[in-house]
C-alpha cells in the first residue's frame, strides 16, 4: 500500500515539528512508499517558513503555501487533489490525532472499504465545543448519508480514486465529507484515540461552527429550495385570490351603480 497524508495547515508552526518527527516513524511501517502533504492555509503565523525547512529535512514531506486563508475543507481539497499515491490519509494540524493511529485507520482496506472514519474512544473537549462538534458531525451524516454522526470526522482515509467522483467545480463552500460520500456506499469507521491539543487554542470557536452549520443548511440541503417553493406558490396563490377579490368587487360595483 502506497500512503499519502495531507494536512491543512493553520497556525500550525509549533505542532506540525512534532507531527512530521511522529509520522517519519509511522509511515515507514505501514506504507511501500508515502508522502506528506502539509498545505498552509494562508496561515498568519510563521507556519510556512517552518513548511519549507521541514521539506528541506525530510524527503517524503512536501508543502503547498495558499496565496489566502480559503478555510479547512478547501484546504484538504488541494491536498487531495496533489495527492500522488492510492490511499490518502487526512488529519488536523494540532497533534490531536495521533499519527499512531494511522495502522488503525488504514487496516479496513484489506477488504473493499474505500472510506474510513477514525472514530473518538474518548471526546476530550469543552461542553459547548463537544455539543457543537456534534451537530455538525449529525447534519453531515444526515447530508451525505454517512452513517452514524460519530463517526464523520477529520480524521480519515480513503481511496485516492474517489477523486473521479469529485464534481470538476466544487464551489466556494465545500465540505470534503459530502464529496466523498457521493462517490461511494463502502464506508466504516474504527475507534482510535484523540489527544489534547497541545499548542495554542483551537482555531474553531462557537461562532464558527454556526457559520459552518448554516453553510450546510444552505448549500447542501433542500431544505431552503422546498422553503423557497412553498413561498413561491404562497405567493402565486395569494396573488390568485387578489386578483379573483378584485373582479368579483368590481362586477359588483357595476351591478350596482347600472
């Protein structure tokens, strides 16, 4: 199995060091040959400098620095699509998914699974982020048909093939989990263990998961085409009974008046 692992890269620059050292050691173990992919999403620290030298110091690891900060999945999505080999592994910047892990996550692809979620053995966050993280994992299993909502998460392996399945315009707005599961029905999940972050604070807060929510709401849902369909024919039906008022008042202002 060859192995590419792509991270999108956020104020990353203290953890993405410990994160390329832990993988060096990883992915020689399960992989005949593998990358790393870590693409700076127009981050505002010093996070691509540091790209650069860890490219310069490892052989396997290459780096794509964004000209703006385009948002996570999208991120992922140029990732992906520079991705080299058959098997393409995602994960956060922040050392909360342990490259350990990795073994985990890939032995589902013996068989004919193309779509694996690492699923948390122990949720480690905050009350509100946890409730939060678990809407929007609930929205996207409902969205794309995924499964349980516990098992959508970022941290994920899937076959690089599922790339012809990808629509050639994604849009401004993409979620890579909703991409991913129109291409295919043979997903799992497996249990893995989450970490701590362990640098900095996490770069989502309350606000942006709202954003994030309404943003399925309105892209990937009909809901908002049946509420605009239902306002439509409110609208033509009143229209109709305005207009069916107006002759019936004017016939009898006539009947009156002759």
């Amino acid at each position: 199995m060859n192995v590419s692992v792509v991270v999108p890269v956020y104020r990353g620059a203290l953890s993405i060091p410990e994160l390329v050292e832990r993988l060096s050691a990883v992915l020689p173990k399960v992989a005949k040959e593998y990358e790393l992919v870590l693409v700076n999403d127009g981050s505002p620290d010093n996070s691509w400098p540091v790209i650069e030298e860890l490219t310069e110091r490892f052989s396997f690891v290459r780096g794509i620095d964004l000209m703006r900060n385009y948002g996570q999945h999208n991120a992922l999505l140029c990732g992906v699509y520079s991705a080299k080999y058959d098997v393409i592994v995602t994960m956060d910047d922040d050392l909360q998914h342990p490259p350990e892990e990795i073994p985990n996550l890939l032995e589902p692809f013996k068989t004919d699974v193309d779509l694996v979620y690492g699923r948390e053995k122990v949720i480690k966050r905050g009350f509100i982020r946890r409730s939060g993280s678990r809407a929007i994992k609930w929205m996207l299993a409902k969205l794309t048909g995924g499964g349980s909502h516990q098992d959508v998460g970022s941290y994920r392996a899937f076959r690089s093939l599922l790339r012809n399945a990808f629509p050639p315009a994604p849009g401004q707005f993409v979620i890579l989990d909703s991409i991913l599961a129109s291409g295919t029905t043979k997903l799992t999940s497996v249990e893995v263990s989450h970490d701590l972050r362990k640098y900095g604070r996490s770069n989502y807060d309350i606000s942006d998961l709202i954003r994030v929510a309404f943003r399925l709401i309105t892209s990937y849902s009909v809901t908002p085409l049946r509420f605009a369909v239902v306002l439509g024919l409110l609208s033509v039906v009143a229209g109709l009974g305005f207009a069916i008022a107006s002759l019936f008042a004017s016939s009898t202002t006539l009947a009156i008046v002759s």
